[in-house]
C-alpha cells in the first residue's frame, strides 16, 4: 500500500492593482511599518507648504530638499515639480519653525519663495 500525497489548490485573494497578488505581492517592510507606527504617535508639530519658483528639474529638487533638511528639527521634506511653474515644498517639523526660517534655506539654494 502506498501513500497518496493529495494536494489541494485554495485560491488567493488578490491585492489593489499593481500590488502584485497576495502570495508575492510586496509586504511592507520592518522598517517602514516602523516608522509608520512612529508617525502615528508622534505627529509632526507642523506642516507647512511654500510655493516655490525656479525649480526645472530633479537636480533643482534635490537642492531645495538638501537645504530644507539641513534646518534644525525639519522630520521630512516633499516636493511636486512644476517645470516652469510654482512647484510645491511641503516640510513637516518636529516643533514650530519660523516660516521664515524654511524660506530662507530655500532662497540660500538659489530659488525664489512666492509671497516673499
């Protein structure tokens, strides 16, 4: 007598587009459910957005990205490029910052702030 290895298919549930389906998809890693786990019981003190001018490229990105986190307390810099257009600077801090504090970092990288 001999024995039989049965095998059973189940179906799996598919992830969102792009995701990949659920037994290969991506999983988030340790480090960022870490630090989203961080994010949500430490909030940052402030968000604020600046309209910037001047900025063209990637290259231009990196500056203003550079010199903004180069300011005490800056957590996290995002920037929309706009090409030839008002590109948006959103800088999330760990305690309340000057605007002008941030305004001047992005003029020292060698763009203009709208409004200022």
């Amino acid at each position: 007598m001999t024995d039989a290895l049965k095998i059973t298919a189940r179906p799996l549930p598919l992830v969102d587009a792009g995701g990949g389906c659920a037994c290969c998809g991506p999983t988030p890693s340790t480090a960022e459910a870490a630090a989203d786990a961080f994010e949500q019981h430490n909030p940052p003190a402030q968000i604020a957005v600046f309209e910037v001018e001047g900025m063209t490229c990637e290259h231009c990105v990196g500056r203003v990205t550079d010199a903004v986190k180069a300011v005490e307390s800056v957590r996290e810099v995002q920037v929309q490029l706009v090409p030839a257009g008002l590109s948006m600077v959103t800088v999330a801090t760990d305690r309340l910052l000057l605007p002008a504090t941030v305004r001047a970092a992005i003029e020292e990288a060698g763009y203009s702030v709208s409004g200022s």
